[in-house]
C-alpha cells in the first residue's frame, strides 16, 4: 500500500513529542538539581511540592519514553502502535484538560495539549487508520451491504 | 373490472409466511366494520358516535356526511378491555412468540437514553389505550370461528399502452398491535398493507414492490429475477412482520429507526457537521458509501425490531390457508353499486382516532386515502411509488433506445445550426468591436459591445458543451442497444440504493448479560446521578461524566467495541482541547494565521521571480 502523505508529519510529531516531555524531564531534573531539599521529602514544610515534582517528573519521562517508542512502531507500521498512539494521546490530553480546568496549566500544559490534538486528528483520518490496518471491516449481508 | 383481472390477480397471488405469536390475519372488511361503530371528531369538540356497533352496513360507511374543516370520520372495531380482562385473555391465549435478545441490547447507550424519551413522548401523545388489541383478538377470533376467511382486496392497474400493469394486492388487519404484542414502535386499530407485481404487456412478470411502513421509491422494489425474492412458481412470498405486518422479501429480524418527534432541525445540523468531519477532514473509520449505507434516518432515533421470521401461519397457494380475492373498483368507477365502493366513498379512519399529533397511533385510512383524506400516492401512481416511473418496459427498450438516439440527432443538427449562426454573429460583433478601438466617439457604444460578445461567447462555449454530452449520450445508447441485443442485462439490483436487511446472527446473539446490563443500564445511570446529587452536589459534574463514562466502558466491554470506544473518547478529548486552546488563545492563533498567509504569498510570489 502506498504511504500516506500525513505518515511523515505524524512520525514527526510523535518523535517531536516525546522530545518535548524528554525536555520538560530534564529541566525538571535541573530544578530539583538546584534545590535539592525538595528531594527530600521534607515534612517541615516541602512535603507537598516535593511529592509534586517527583510526580511530574516521573510522568514527563514516561510520557517521553513512551512516545519514543511508539514513534519506532510507527516507523515500522505495526498495528499496536496506532492503538497505542491513542491510548497515549487520550492519557496526555486527560491530564492537560484536568490541569486547565482545575486551573494550574502552565505553557508546557498547552504545548502537551495542542500536539497531542494534532496527533489524534491525523490517526484518525481514514487513510491513516487503513495504513495502519486500524479501520472497521463493514459487516455484510446476504446480498451485500 | 372484468374476470379477466381477478384470474389475473390469482395468478400472481402471494404467499405470506407469518411470524409465530400473530393474532391479526388479513379479513374482509364487511365484516369487521358490522362489529364497529362510525364516529365523528369535530374540532374542539368531543367525538360523536353516528352509528353505533351491529347498526352500521358497508352502504351506510359510504354515505355523504357534510362536516367543517378539520373534521375525522373514524371507526370503533372494539371497547378495550380493563387490565384484568386483558391479562385474561392473554393467559388463555399465551403468545406462541418468542422474543430473541431485546432491541435494546443490540444499540448503544445513547440510543436507549432516547428510548426512555420517546416512551415519555408516548404519555404525553395520544395512544390506543392498553387492552384494545386483546379485545381485538377476541373479536376477530369470535369472526373466524364462525366462518373462517383470509381475503385480500386485488386491482389491476393499467397505465396506457406500452406501460407496466400494476397487479395490487392490499391486506386488510383488525388491528396493529406492533407495540403491545412484540415491542414495536406503535399500536393502531386496523391495519391496511399492498403489495404490487408489475407484469408486461404479455403478461410476464417483471417487478414486484412489497410497502414497508412509510418507504417509497427504487428499494422497495425487487426484479422478478432477483435471488431475494422468493417464489413459488409465480406467486411471491412475503413474510410479514409481527404486528406491524410490513413486508419484507427474506425472513428474519430487522432494525428500525424511529426519529424522536421534532427532532429534524437537530438532525439536519448533525449531517452537516458529520459531512464535513467526514469528507472534508476525512476523519473517521469508514468510506462515504460505507457511511452512507450505515446513515441512521436521524440523531435521535430509537431503535425497534420487526420480527418477520416467517415461522407461522402460511397463507396463499400452498400453504395452510387459502386467499378469498376480492376486487377493488377501478380507478374512476365512482358507481356506489359496487360491493367495494368503500374503497373510492370512504375517507374516514378504519379504527380508532387516537389524537396522536404524529399520527403513529391513529389508525389508517383505506386503501385510496392518507390519513388527511389526500390520496395514496401507491393508489393513485403504482409505478411513481416504487420509482418505475422511469423504468421502460422490455417489449418497448428498443423503440425507447431508437426514439431516444433521434431525439439526440435531432438536438445535434439544432444545435450545430445554431453553433454556426451565434459563430456568424460573434464574428461581425468581433470585427465591429475591432473598428471601434480607434474611434473616440464609440468611448459610450465600446463596453456594451462588449458585453454582447462575451455572452454570445458563453452562448455558444454552452452549446458546445451540451453538443458534446449529446455525442456521449449517442455513443451510450448505441453501446448499450447492442448490449441489449446480445441478451445483456443490467445487475438485477443496481436499482437499489438501501436495501433492508435481517440482522445478523452475531447481533441477534449477544449474551444474556449484555441484555440485562442494556435492560438495567438507563435506570442504574439515573439512581447513580441521583446518589452523586445527594452525597457531593458540587461535583454533579464530574460525578455524571464519570457514570457514563463508566457504563460505556462496560457495555464496550460486552460488546467487544473497547478500541472503538477509546477511539471516540479521545477524539472526543481532542475535539475539547481544540475548543480550549482557540478560546485562550484566539488572538495568538488568528496573527498567527495572518503571517502564515504573508509567508505563503511571499513564498509564493519568490517562486514565480525564481521559475
């Protein structure tokens, strides 16, 4: 089957994601870095930001590593990947929406958001889910549908 | 009417295969209306009863009776009987029927959300009250064990020569009892059905069109070679839905969509949306003709089954019941001597009026008339209302092709002709137009000429066009003759753009637990919102998208659908992120777009200089 035309920009996007959160990983690493306290887990005080950090710090990088990988299984058109792919953008869209509406997005929210919005829309366009032989089999009847 | 049309009509007669569970056969309607009672409904008013039960006679339903707009004529077959008689009858008559997995089990939750308003739109309309089909039954039972009869009311319909002969079957019901007895979409006393067999002029038969509720045009209609009708030798079988006595051409359980009154305006918007998701963003899962095909009729809809399994009774040649024909009076014989003068003199209702606005609880009119007292479009144009209108046939193809090629010739030499003179004309406009350049007293005259000579121009480009499809055209029709000629025929279905199939097996078998959970879904989605509303008030919100989305998950789970599921759901994030980010940044997004348009032009404009 010929690739479509929207495989490249999706590959881009998905690689190019999984940088971002790969960054957002490191410079959270580099702020801990500076302020080592937070590590610790302080209860006089630093309990709760400590434990705030630790969790985004942790979901940038699997975020960022899952997308790597899904990235290689786009690449090399296997089925999972799409699904995959979904599952991944529906969780990063989850907790952007849940940041924005309990007002705490930062900009590093709208960027997950915006791209990971891209993403959906492009596996979801017809041509991208038959490459990815993602689409329904239509059912059919006696005499044909 | 002649003899010739009745031995006509028993030749092709058809054979209607029942569903087991069927209480109402096709009767005569002398006998059903010598139980009724006449009623008339003036608007405003209470109804009035004209002529009450054993006092009314065939020649009395046909009298004039004058009345002020808006006013129903309706018959009364029987008084419903109270709850407790009702359920008496029925444990003496138990039902042979047997309900496969329930309607609900087999659409989404959405659908049966919908399901719970229309049932709520049934208190608010006017319905047929509950115990008027086992009254019915009774009735009708009473009539057959005194003289057992199957009839149908026959008509040949002749067109004008070198047209179809129309040979119309209609079937007479007591009662619908679609809604009560089998979980349909309505309940009506009596019940009027057709089929149509179209025959050639040699008699051969070509076509034959089976009503199904309110559908008209091409897909109601089946070529005579067609695999999915069925005959015996040259009589049709139909089977016939349980309660709602549609016909259908195969045996088994089809699907229904029932839009929610009121509810086009919603639906029309939904298409267009839908339209330019799908074809214009080319987002989704299946092609256009795919989802064309799977289009439900509206956005809310309900779903209802019609079981046309054809396990029961067998009545036609050859089955365990005979037809007793009768014949309807031709088109324009008005004579109030015919034994069915009812047919042309009758416009009232044939059962109860049951005030129901959308009409799908008010009982028919007979087989000339709406509802509205307008005559039946299958009455009145049998070919129109199964789209054969348009349909030329066999005997006359070849004449057809042959007048058709020298019609085009004709329009080809007309238009040739004219093409030279408008050429001729545009021209000496041209030449003109060239001699008025240097001269500056036609500064006033010169755009005029113009303009003149650009719709000459156009003119002509049309006619060239129309000369061009004509040639194609020609081609066509001379391909096609000789296609003919050589005993080529179009497919048998290429007619048909919808056909209506039984549901599969698969859906037919969902598991127990799949019917349950649909059965006991709606109302544990109701009690849980409640309980949220009574514990956390302030998270009604929250608390109602985490119920639904946990119900979808579990009937996806039943159904197998996860992935489809989790498709939509995070389309559906998508769709809201969308709406956030063009709401926080409307002006970012809209000067972004500007210098995206500037780059594009200039981009555009260096490779133009550079090429």
């Amino acid at each position: 089957m010929k690739r479509h035309r929207a495989r490249l920009p999706l590959l881009l996007l998905v690689f190019g994601q999984g940088a971002m959160f790969l960054t957002y990983f490191a410079l959270y690493l580099f702020n801990v870095g500076m302020r080592p306290e937070l590590m610790m887990l302080d209860p006089r005080g630093h309990l709760q930001a400590g434990l705030s950090l630790w969790f985004f710090t942790g979901t940038w990088l699997v975020l960022g590593a899952a997308s790597v990988i899904i990235g290689v299984g786009l690449r090399r058109m296997r089925p999972w990947a799409w699904t995959a792919a979904l599952i991944l953008e529906g969780a990063i869209l989850i907790l952007a929406l849940e940041a924005y509406f309990n007002r705490h997005a930062d900009p590093s929210f709208y960027a997950a958001m915006a791209v990971a919005m891209v993403i959906v829309l492009a596996l979801n366009q017809r041509e991208v889910q038959i490459l990815y032989r993602a689409h329904y089999t239509p059912l059919e009847g006696p005499f044909g549908r | 009417m002649t003899m010739d049309d009745l031995e006509l009509l028993r030749r092709f007669e058809p054979i209607i295969h029942f569903t087991r569970g069927e209480h109402f056969f096709p009767m005569d309607a002398d006998r059903y209306v010598g139980e009724s009672s006449l009623w008339e409904a003036r608007p405003e008013q209470p109804p009035v009863c004209l002529v009450p039960e054993t006092k009314l006679t065939l020649a009395k339903l046909v009298e004039p009776r004058p009345a002020p707009h808006g006013t129903v004529h309706y018959l009364r077959f029987v008084e419903s009987l109270t709850p407790l008689e009702a359920a008496r009858f029925l444990a003496k008559h138990r039902r042979a029927f047997r309900r496969s997995r329930g309607r609900l089990a087999r659409v989404g939750l959405a659908s049966r959300i919908i399901d719970a308003l229309f049932s709520i739109t049934l208190i608010l309309r006017g319905r047929v009250p509950g115990g008027t089909a086992a009254a019915a039954a009774d009735v009708y039972q009473r009539l057959q064990a005194k003289a057992e009869q199957y009839v149908y009311y026959g008509r040949a319909v002749r067109s004008g020569p070198g047209s179809f002969i129309g040979l119309q079957y209609w079937f007479f019901y007591p009662m619908n009892d679609w809604r009560s007895g089998f979980y349909g979409v309505n309940d009506h006393e009596a019940d009027w059905e057709h089929v149509t067999v179209y025959l050639a002029e040699d008699l051969t038969p070509q076509w034959v069109a089976y009503a199904s509720h309110d559908f008209t045009g091409d897909d109601l209609r089946r070529r005579w070679d067609d695999p999915e009708l069925q005959r015996v030798s040259d009589h049709p079988i139909i089977f016939a839905g349980a309660g709602s006595h549609a016909s259908y051409f195969s045996p088994g359980e089809y699907m229904h969509e029932v839009a929610l009154p009121f509810s086009g305006p919603l639906t029309r918007i939904f298409r267009v949306a839908e339209k330019f998701w799908r074809d214009t963003l080319r987002q989704g899962g299946l092609s256009n003709e795919e989802a064309d095909h799977d289009r439900s009729s509206g956005v809310l809809v309900v779903p209802f089954v019609d079981y046309a399994r054809g396990d029961g009774l067998i009545i036609g040649p050859g089955g365990a019941k005979q037809w007793q024909p009768r014949l309807l009076p031709e088109a324009h014989d008005n004579s109030l001597d015919h034994p069915q003068a009812w047919a042309h003199h009758y416009r009232g209702l044939w059962g109860l009026y049951a005030r129901d606005p959308i009409a799908g609880e008010n009982a028919p009119a007979g087989p000339k008339y709406n509802r509205d007292g307008s005559v039946r479009r299958s009455w009145i144009d049998p070919l129109g209302w199964a789209g054969l209108d348009k349909v030329t046939p066999p005997g006359g193809v070849a004449a057809a092709i042959a007048g058709g090629a020298s019609a085009i010739e004709q329009r080809l030499a007309v238009a040739q002709t004219e093409i030279a003179d408008k050429t001729t004309q545009l021209r000496a406009l041209g030449l003109e137009s060239e001699a008025m350049i240097d001269a500056p007293h036609f500064k006033a005259h010169h755009p005029e000429h113009l303009k003149k000579i650009a719709g000459l121009s156009e003119a002509i480009q049309q006619l060239h066009k129309q000369v061009a499809v004509d040639h194609a055209l020609l081609e066509a029709l001379t391909a096609y003759r000789e296609r003919l000629a050589q005993g080529e025929r179009l497919p048998a279905r290429s007619h048909i753009k919808l056909a209506h199939h039984p549901t599969t097996e698969e859906t037919e078998q969902l598991g127990r637990l799949a019917e349950a959970w649909a059965a006991l879904s709606i109302g544990l989605l109701i009690l849980g919102f409640i309980a949220v509303m009574l514990i956390a008030p302030r998270f009604w919100a929250n608390g109602l998208v985490s119920l639904v989305a946990a119900i979808s998950f579990l009937e996806a789970l039943f159904r197998r659908e996860a992935k489809e599921l989790i498709q939509r759901a995070v389309v559906g994030l998508s769709l809201v992120a969308l709406v956030v980010l063009v709401y926080e940044f409307a002006l970012p997004l809209l000067v972004a777009g500007i210098i995206a348009l500037g780059v594009f032009i200039i981009v555009d404009n260096l490779r133009e200089l550079a090429g």
